[in-house]
C-alpha cells in the first residue's frame, strides 16, 4: 500500500482526494441525493484543509466529484 501525502497547509490538496470522491461516489451508490453526496465531500476536504477559502475549496471539489460522477 503507497502511503499518501499528508495533507496540511503545504501540500498541492491531492493528498485528500481519493477520500472526497469515495464519500461523494460511495453515497451516490446509495441512492442519496446529489447535494447530500456534494456537501459529504465537502465536508471531508475541508476537514482536511481548513486554511482553504470557502470558494477555492468549492472549486476544488466540484471538478473531483465531476470526475468520479458516472451517471450519464
């Protein structure tokens, strides 16, 4: 197992996303709505990241959970 990055105020932010697109993906399977699975992964990369401004961090998270949404 490759240990990640830890995340903190010097790291890139990737450190934590395989954990924010398991929560969005994971809830997503279970049939709860987008917006719940959204603010879970949001939830999880701001734990991570605090000292990120709200707006960068919604950026952030938006274009991770787009990658990991296959509904279409």
């Amino acid at each position: 197992m490759t240990a990640l990055p830890a995340c903190g105020p010097s790291s890139d932010g990737d450190c934590c996303r395989p954990a924010v697109q398991r929560a969005y993906r994971e809830l997503l399977a279970k049939g709860e709505p987008d917006r719940y699975c959204y603010e879970a992964a949001m939830t999880v990369y701001r734990w991570h990241h605090p000292e990120t401004p709200p707006e960068s961090a919604d950026s952030i998270v938006t274009a991770w959970v787009a990658a990991t949404d296959t509904r279409h």
